[in-house]
C-alpha cells in the first residue's frame, strides 16, 4: 500500500519523495495521536487557567507583551493567519507545496505544539485528497520560521485563500467543499503551531538534496563519456592516489570512473599519447568528490531537520511546561543550502570546462564544433554558450543568502536566517545543473561518433546507446534545443543513472 505512518521521528526523505510526487498517502501512528493529545490537554488547562504564556493568551512577535482574553484567544488565532498571509510572487509548485504539507504534519505529529487532532486531520485529509494551497513563493524570511508562505497554506484550512484542486486554481473554501473536507475554526495556539516553523525551507532542501543524490552519480556517468571521447589518461584515477589524499568522496568518483570506463579501448594511460590531461578532465576526483561530500553533508542536515519540533513555544505535557525557545530559526538550513549551491554549482563550472574541450579544436583532435562540414555548419557552436551563461548565472545565484539578516518585528526578531531564499536558489542552481551536464552529455556522444578505433566501456556505451535511442547523431545542424531537452529529462529522471548502473553494477 502506497502509505507513509508519520510519528514525528522516522520520516526519510525518499518519504517526502514519495508524498509530494508520487502522491502517497499519509496516517498518524497511534503514538502520535497519544503525544498530540496530551500536549493539547497543557493548552486547554493554561487557558483555563488564565495564565500568561506566549502566543497562546499573548499576542505575537513585539506583542508578546500584550495579554489576550479568553474570549479573543479564537479571533487571536484567525487573524494570525489573516494578517501573516503576506506572500507574493508566482506560487510552488504542486510537488513543493505537497512536501510543505507533509512536513508541517509531521512536526506537529511529534506531539510538542498543543494543536488539537481533529485540526491536524483536517491538513492530512487536504494533502491524501489533493487540496493543493496556492503559497506564493516570496515573503519568509526564515524565522520566525516560514510565516508567510505556511499562513497561505492554513488560509485554506480556514476556508479562505486560495487552491488547486484536480488541476483547477479556485477559491479555498470552493476547494474544501468539492473535496468534502471541513474547515476549521483555529482555537488557542493552533495558529501559531501551523505557520511557526521552517517546512518551507525544508520541503525545498528536501526535494533538492533528493535530486542531489542523483546528480552527483549522473555527473560521474557523464564525465566519463567525456573522458573517453578525449580519450583520457586513466592512470590519475589510480586509488593509491585516493589513498594519500583520503577524502571519502574523491575515492568514491574515481572509482566510479574506472568502473564506468573498464574495458574501453578509448581511454589512454600516462604516456600513451600525452603525459598529462587537463584539471578538467585529470581532477574529477577531486572536483566532483568535495561536491559530493558536501551533498552529504546538506544530506545529514535536512534528515534532522524534518523530523524536528521546530515552533514555538513547546509544549511539554509530561513536565505540564509551556517553554519559549528558537528551534523556528533557519540557520541549520540556510547555511546548508548555500553549501549546496556552491557545491552543485562546481559541477556545471567544470563540466562546461569539458563541453569546452570537446567543442574547441584546438584542444583536441576532433572535427571543430562536433560537425564534420564546419561553416555551413555550427555544430554544437552555441550549445556551449548555452552552457557557459548557465554557468555565469550560478555563479551570480551562488551567492549566500544566510550571510544577510534584516531586523523585522520592531528589532524583536533582530536576526534572520534567510534560509528560504537559500533553498529556493538551490533549487535553480540544480536545474541549471541538469542543463549543462545534458548539454555535456550530447556532446560527449557525438564526440564519439568520431571514436571509430576501439569500443567503449560497457558504462559508457549503455548511456551512448540510451542516448542514441532517442537522439540520431548530429549530421547536419538541426534545432538542438529539442535534444537538449530530452537528455535533461534523461538525467532528471534518474535514467542514466539506472542504465548505467545497470552495466558497470551500483554506482557509488
């Protein structure tokens, strides 16, 4: 059954894959329902109470000094959602509001936010039938959490904003009705609980660092069809080398490379034809090792991160405490998808370096441009233009978000992570990414075109021959930007990654 148990504590990200594009289904276990319910009991008695605690009998931000009745703490609540809905710009996509979603749900399920259980149902039931929240992509500032965009999602709890429901933008309360879900009337925290934290950011980190995982695996596959067709000297992947320089992820490329090349009578050793290759193609290891450490670095950040408690304040139903802390600051995350956009970013810098090679005569031994009739022919002449602006713009989108912080709430909230903004250029540095490897990807196969002296490594031919299946070589100039499409959607997809591994075995 296509179904992920949320409890808080174990959700993966192949997990959040799975909701957010392969719509799974998601249910409370049984021991969430039980922590839920006991921090909601703390709620209701502080209420009764009438004791003064943070966001649920004060108001927010500045007006924490500001004492609510019990009588407003309802109308406290809405107008938390009302007056937070500052969002602008063109909304997430439908795979990125489903992660937002799912990981919203399960932060509360944990059991630490005092929201009654029917309310979290009610955005479970929203998610398991394909009410979709229009939530504009601009507007956080990374803490408090993501406040705006999350208050666009509970809008439409609430019976206001706006959604998409089977593929039609309507009104939140239309899509409510037509999908037979209830809205729901917030009570004391449940606001606050919904829009304080940093799922957001995290959905973000979560999908990119999932396609991550890929690119540092295509990104291997495809250099090496460039190794090949310039016919590169394997001697510098030699693990002893590996081992007097002991990065984990270095060892790991180069082993990648001779496997993925083993057998081919392309490849060249140490004084065959030349002594050395260029960084470009003798550095892989190197270059595409430190990126794929960082990868797994961002990697061990985000598992923590979505199974946190990260609004506040907390509550704590065993000690009856309701406790004010930070855990909504982004900064875990922000500093971690700035990592990875620097480190994606490295990947398309040198394999734009490589396209360089292959298209550049004057560098090897291969007809100018990839084409045999050169000047009635352009070859793949702009096809690395393309890649080298893809290039330039990462760089500019490289730039760190975390490092910038502006005061908001009348210098109450004086320091702000910026973490979605972080994620949110990750994102398009990763699909600038895709692009130039794709573009490096075409070009690598027909350089080979012109490598009639020996076979290829069975790694490499497996991806010639996927590419060649839906991609004829390029005899003439034709409209490439429909080739390089397909084989963006070929790394995207993960294909390459499968056909290769398919070959040479598991692909590190």
């Amino acid at each position: 059954m296509n179904e992920v148990i949320i409890d808080g504590d174990s959700l993966t990200i192949s997990d959040v894959v799975n909701v957010s594009r392969n719509f799974y289904t998601v249910k409370l276990s049984e021991r969430s329902k039980e922590n839920i319910g006991a921090s909601r009991k703390v709620v209701e008695s502080m209420v009764d109470s009438g004791k003064i605690e943070y966001g649920i009998t004060t108001g927010f931000g500045k007006f924490s000094d500001v004492v609510i009745s019990k009588d407003e703490t309802k109308k406290l609540q809405r107008n938390l959602i009302m007056s937070h809905a500052c969002g602008v710009g063109d909304p997430f996509d439908e795979e990125v509001v489903r992660a937002i979603m799912l990981l919203r749900i399960n932060a509360l399920a944990k059991g630490f936010s005092g929201i009654r259980l029917s309310t979290l149902q009610t955005l479970i039931d929203m998610l398991n039938k394909g009410v979709h929240p229009v939530i504009p992509q601009k507007g956080s500032l990374g803490a408090s959490g993501d406040l705006a965009p999350l208050a666009h999602m509970v809008l439409v709890m609430i019976g206001e904003g706006e959604a998409f429901y089977k593929g039609e933008r309507m009104s939140g309360q239309q899509a409510m009705d037509k999908a037979g879900i209830k809205i729901v009337e917030l009570v004391e925290k449940e606001g606050l609980a919904l829009i304080n934290g940093t799922q957001v950011m995290t959905a973000l980190a979560s999908l990119a660092v999932y396609d991550s995982l890929n690119i540092k695996k295509a990104a291997d596959i495809v250099s090496a069809m460039t190794f090949e067709a310039l016919r590169g000297i394997i001697t510098a992947f030699d693990d002893r080398i590996n081992m007097l320089r002991p990065y984990k992820g270095q060892a790991e490329v180069a082993e990648n490379i001779r496997k993925l090349t083993a057998g081919s009578e392309l490849i060249t050793k140490q004084g065959d034809i030349r002594v050395q290759d260029a960084y470009s193609l003798r550095c892989i290891p190197q270059v595409h090792g430190a990126s794929r450490d960082a990868v797994n670095y961002v990697k061990s950040v985000v598992d923590i991160e979505i199974n946190s408690a990260v609004d506040n304040p907390l509550i704590f139903a065993r000690e009856g405490e309701v406790i004010s802390g930070g855990n909504f600051h982004g900064q875990p995350i922000a500093l971690a998808m700035d990592f990875l956009g620097i480190a994606l970013s490295e990947y398309a810098d040198i394999s734009e370096r490589r396209i360089e090679r292959l298209v550049n005569f004057q560098l090897n031994d291969l007809p100018p441009f990839l084409t045999e009739h050169g000047g009635l022919n352009s070859g793949f002449m702009i096809a690395q233009y393309s890649a080298a602006s893809m290039v330039s713009e990462n760089k500019v989108l490289s730039h760190p978000a975390s490092v910038d912080s502006i005061p908001s709430s009348a210098n109450q909230e004086d320091h702000v992570s910026m973490g979605t903004t972080a994620a949110r250029k990750a994102r398009e540095i990763l699909k600038n990414v895709q692009r130039v490897l794709a573009i490096e990807m075409l070009a690598a196969c027909q350089a080979l075109e012109f490598r009639k002296e020996g076979k290829r490594g069975a790694g490499v031919d497996e991806v010639y021959r996927l590419v060649r299946s839906i991609i004829p070589p390029l005899k003439e100039d034709r409209i490439m930007y429909k080739d390089i499409n397909k084989c963006i959607e070929l790394i995207a997809s993960g294909k390459v990654v499968s056909v290769a591994q398919g070959a040479v075995g598991a692909i590190k």
